[in-house]
C-alpha cells in the first residue's frame, strides 16, 4: 500500500534500525520504544490485522519472534518480554500494517503499565452466553 509507512520501511524507502529480514518477514526496532529493545515484527505484505493474514503469515512471524525473543535475552537480558499484537484502532492500533511488537523489560524500567488491569468479577450469564456465541462460531 503505497501510503503505509510500513511498506516505505519494506521497500527501503523510509530507514529503520533492521534486526532481522527473510523474505516474508521484516523485523525492526520501534523508534518509540516503550522499553530497551522494543522490536516490531511485521509481514511483508501489507495486511492490516490478523483477520486478514494467512495461517502461514501467522506462522511466519510467530518463528520470529521466537528467534528474536532468545536473540533479546542473550543481548539484554530483561527480566520478562511482552508479546503484544492489536488488530483494529479500537484496541489503539496505530499503523495499519500488522505487527507483532516483542516489548522487553529490564530492571529499573518499572512494569509495564497496559499488562496490569483491575480484577473485577464478570457478570457469569454474560460470559457463558458470549462464549456460546463464540464457540457455535469457530470454523
Ligand atoms: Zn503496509
């Protein structure tokens, strides 16, 4: 997509720090990291969200984050990384090319706010009737 600032970085047109390239995947740092080591990795074609990737791409990019996931604890060692995706601007996706972000996180960076929610006990009928909804829907 030729306004997508992912497919620039793909096609060379727009620099990045490149931590890993094989022909279907790109990976590469954030240049608004939330923590030391904050890598995105992302498919070549341009797909917005996991709705629209193939099994294959799914695939793909899940090989190398766990590439990458062992390359970050050998180079940094944080003390954990969070494995992030969002699919669709209402969960705060920002670039509109599928991307899987590795967020490490080191001592003194503190924890990582969005992991933490309140525990707040869910209306039961509600979810046992969404999961029916869910389940009679799996293909
Ligand atoms: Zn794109």
């Amino acid at each position: 997509m030729s306004d997508c600032i992912f497919c620039k970085i793909i096609k060379g047109e727009i620099p990045c720090f490149k931590v890993y390239e094989d022909d279907s995947v790109l990976a590469f740092a954030d240049i608004n990291p939330i923590s030391k080591g904050h890598i995105l990795i992302i498919p070549k074609r341009h797909i917005e969200n996991m709705w629209e990737a193939t099994e294959e791409e799914l695939v793909t990019v899940m090989r190398t984050a766990k590439k990458l996931i062992h390359a970050i604890k050998d180079a940094i060692n944080p003390e954990g990384v969070a494995v992030l995706q969002l699919n669709g601007k209402a969960v705060n996706q920002v670039v509109m090319h599928y991307h899987f972000h590795l967020i490490p996180r080191s001592e003194g960076e503190g924890k990582l706010s969005m992991t933490e929610w309140e525990l707040i006990p869910g209306n039961m009928e509600e979810i046992k009737q969404t999961v029916g909804k869910i389940t009679a829907a799996i293909k």
